[in-house]
C-alpha cells in the first residue's frame, strides 16, 4: 500500500506552534521565524534604498523602486491569473510570493549596484524570506522560486552598476604591447552628475538564468496510485502550477556549466476506498482524507558543446542530480500527519540541440536520463526560443518526463506533461 504514498517529497514538520486547520497539512506556522522572515522582507529594499543615500546615488534609488514596484506588478498580478490556494488553505493567491520577490529584488539590486560587499548579506537575508514562507506554510516551494526569478530579471532590466561619470578608463595599443589610461573629467566632481550609471553590459556576456513557469498537465499522484486508495479524489489546484530556475555559465570552447532546481508539489482530497495503515495511522473506509505529493529536484550538468553546422548546435552533458519524493496524509479533523519520503541520488546524461531558423528565431530539443540501480527519471522537451536581444530571450516549450522508483519502501511510476514559459537575460 505505500505505493501511493511512497512518491511526493520531503516531508513537512509539524512545529508545536502550528495553528490547526480542518486538517493538519493545512497548518500554518506563526512563529518568530515567521515574523523575522515578514520583517526581512520589507528591511532588504528599504537597506537598498539607504545604501543609495549612502552613495547619494538617486538615480540607483530610482532602479530600485522601478524595480520592485514591477516585480510586485507582474507577481500579483500572476497570483490573480493563477489562483492557487495556499498550502494553509487561507486563499487562492499563493504563486509567486510577494514576500519573497520584495527580499530578492532588494537583494539583487545591492549586488548589481553596489557589489558581493552589499549583495552577499543580502541574498543571504532574501533567502530566509523564502526559506520562512515554505517554513510557515504560507508558501510552496515553487512559489518562492517563481518569485525570486522574477525579482532578479526585473532588476536585470533597471538596475545596472554604480560609477561616477566622467570617469573613464581606456586602452590603446603600442609598438610593445598596450598603454592603460584613465581620465577624470570636471563632473566627476559635481555631486549632481557624478552618480548617473553606465547602461552598458560587460562584455564578453558569459551567465545566463532562465526562468520557467508551468502547468503540469498530468495527475502524477493519480498515476502513481492514488485511485486504488480514494475514490472521488480532486486536485486542489487543477492547473498544477510550478516554476524553475536554470543558471548557466560559458566556459572555453563553446562548453558550459549548468545548476538547476525544479520543485513540483500537488494537493489533493477524497475519500478512502479501503482499508489501509500508513505511517502507524489507520485509515477506514469512508474517511475524507487530504494530502500533499511533492517532488523536487536539484542538479548541475557540465556540456560539450558541438557546432556542427552554421545552424546546428549540439550540447552534451554528464551531471548528477539530487531527488526528494514524499507523501503526506492526514484524515479530516485529525491532528496528526502520516509521512513517508524517499532520497536519491542519479547520475545524468544529456542531450541538447539547438537549430536557428533566424538569427533570432531558433527551436529546441533537449532529452535527459537520470538512474540508479532501478530508479530513473526521463525527461523530453522541445519548443521554440526568441532571441530579443544579445541580453534577453523568451521561449515557449513542451516538456515529457516519467519517474520510476523501484527501490523505495514501494515500487512507484508516474509521469509529467507540461507546458512552460520561459524569460532568460544574459549577463
């Protein structure tokens, strides 16, 4: 029977404070943490817009509340076309999270502007935000993680480095080598002109974070065996929802490196069909039963990259990639949850290709197989890719995956379908 409980991930801790809901996945946690984490949220940016007083940088000031004024902009107003309920169950306005695209865009804009002396602490801070949203059951996992990209694309759009004007370095060849110079001008000394920034990117542009937001288009839990347990079962949140993050670094000879997250987490409700324990918990016959099936995933991937024609890119790539499967359930009006989760670990192969129709327009393919011993995971996505500019690109893709367990507690298969949007700067 744990088949079906065998396949989401990690489990949630059930913390003394947690305040109880009609059933006890739907808690919500109001702790110090969690206050700390509502306090956070507003110090970073307002840290942002001190540091810019600091520097008497008004034009920085500027950046940062176009920034996170559009961040909360394209955040709430995703909550609203979206509407996924809360893990708490208090509303249906859970993706992203404001909390923590407020943190990340402070924290982003201190990095970008003032440099690691600002934006280490920072991000460390914004973190903690997001670490405290999922911590309190206010937030999913995905959430935070839609919110976070959406916070430093923004602020890759309005922020850019801090420098005084009329400072200039140059370079100039000679019959040696090359002559380094620097020249000062009068306004580099005139507080009103000496804070203005360079829009120039440096170059040559070597990172790259994609950010992609979905909809699993599969019942996963259903598949993995969910209806031997409950019949009348419903998807709390029937578009599924998720976001991931993709971060990419170039390195000599067209090859590159890659570190991704990618958590996924569904609810559901219905009612038991039969007879079961889990976790040391009777289930009967009858009862209204509510759970939670999550699976995340953590990795990096290193490629060779081949240019086998002028059109024609192909990417090939071993990684290892870290999973978290877990279940929890928990009967109507009990005060207690039944859990179950699974770690692996899988080493990954790769393949990528990329094929430009235009200089701007390009399609997609890209297949991946994890696996240890009998467990795998299998992953398929193709789509199209736009190239707005040498900085920005968004794409639209489908995505296959299916995951098989057979050395957990018991042996569990499922798949996912989605269908994904995508926005990455370069930089």
């Amino acid at each position: 029977m744990n088949k079906f409980f065998t396949i989401g991930l990690l489990t949630s801790v059930i913390f003394p404070s947690a305040a109880f809901s009609a059933n006890n996945i739907e808690y919500s946690v109001n702790d110090s943490i969690v206050e700390a984490g509502d306090m956070v949220q507003i110090l970073v940016p307002v840290t942002g817009l001190f540091a810019a007083w600091m520097h008497d940088d008004m034009e920085g000031a500027k950046q940062l509340t176009y920034s996170t004024f559009s961040t909360q902009l394209i955040i709430h107003g995703t909550k609203n076309t979206v509407g996924r309920k809360r893990p708490n169950g208090s509303s249906w306005n859970s993706f992203p999270s404001g909390h923590t695209g407020a943190a990340f865009s402070g924290a982003a804009f201190l990095q970008s502007r003032y440099g690691s002396e600002w934006g280490i602490p920072a991000y460390a801070a914004a973190s903690f935000v997001g670490a405290s949203r999922i911590y309190g059951n206010y937030h999913f996992a995905g959430d935070v993680t839609a919110a976070a990209g959406i916070a430093f694309l923004m602020n890759q759009y309005f922020v850019s480095p801090y420098r005084m004007e009329g400072v200039y370095f140059n370079a100039q060849p000679t019959n040696d080598g090359f002559a380094l110079g620097v020249t000062v001008m009068n306004n580099a000394f005139d507080k009103k002109e000496s804070r203005k920034v360079n829009k120039l990117r440096r170059t040559p542009i070597k990172h790259r974070l994609e950010l992609g937001i979905g909809a699993n288009l599969t019942d996963s839990a259903a598949e993995s065996g969910v209806d031997q347990y409950l019949y009348d079962a419903q998807l709390v949140d029937k578009l599924q929802p998720f976001a991931y993050v993709n971060y990419q670094y170039a390195l000599e000879n067209n090859n590159e490196f890659e570190l991704e997250f990618n958590p996924n987490e569904t609810r559901r409700s219905g009612i038991v069909s039969e007879d079961f324990e889990f976790d040391g918990q009777s289930f009967s016959r009858g009862q209204e039963v509510f759970s939670a099936f999550r699976h995340w995933m953590l990795g990096s991937n290193l490629y060779k990259g081949l240019q086998v024609t002028d059109n024609l890119e192909i990417n090939v790539g071993l990684g290892m990639y870290v999973h978290m499967f877990g279940f929890d359930a928990s009967k109507e009006g009990s005060t207690e949850t039944a859990s179950d989760q699974y770690w692996r670990a899988m080493p990954s192969g790769t393949l990528k290709g990329k094929y430009s129709i235009t200089p701007a327009l390009s399609t997609l393919a890209k297949v991946q197989c994890q696996f240890w011993e009998n467990d795998s995971y299998l992953a398929a996505e193709a789509g199209i890719n736009y190239q707005i500019n040498r900085e920005w690109d968004m794409g639209l893709k489908y995505a296959y995956s299916k995951t098989t367990l057979e050395n957990s507690q018991a042996k569990s298969s499922y798949s996912g379908n989605a269908v994904i949007l995508t926005f990455a700067n370069h930089f």
